[in-house]
C-alpha cells in the first residue's frame, strides 16, 4: 500500500474529503517523525513501535572497486512489529 492508497483508505472509510485525509495521514507520520527526532519511542499498540539505533562506524569495502571506505556512525529509525499485527498477517 503506497501514502496515496492510504489516503484515499481514510478518505473512503470515513467519508471526509480527501484533502483532509492528506492532512491526517502527514500529520501521523511528521508526529512519528517529530518524536523519533527527540529520541522518543514511538509505541503503537497492537501494531509495533519505532524507535532510533545507534549504529558504530566501521571500515567497509566499496562493491564496485574493492577499495577500503570509512562508513560514519549513523542513527537510523527501526520498526519493530507488534505481537498482534504479528497475528492478524499469520491469520491465527
């Protein structure tokens, strides 16, 4: 499902317009955003939750060349999977 499906999802199954679903539907994921920004955990329940990780720096190899390459440590958010989600796509 891409952004645009969504809205038009929102949009259908609450019957607003669809610019108003667009509102909601950026507004959700700036907050998810905005919190993951301040180093909050972002927990849904019965869905998953977001969170930011700390990764070191490291010496990798470039695939095209073979040459040596110093990757920075970076922060990068994950998305962990709640366990009903996990349940409702296995269909138990």
């Amino acid at each position: 499902m891409t952004k645009s499906e969504l809205v038009d999802a929102v949009s259908h199954r609450h019957s607003v317009p669809r610019v108003v679903a667009d509102a909601v539907v950026d507004s959700f994921f700036s907050g998810i955003a905005a919190a993951l920004k301040r180093g909050a955990r972002v927990e849904l329940r019965g869905f998953g939750s977001f969170a930011m990780r700390d990764y070191s720096g490291y010496t990798g190899r470039d695939p095209r060349s073979g040459a040596a390459i110093e990757v920075k440590p970076k922060r990068l958010p994950v998305f962990r999977v709640g366990r009903e989600l996990k349940l409702r796509v296995e269909g138990e």
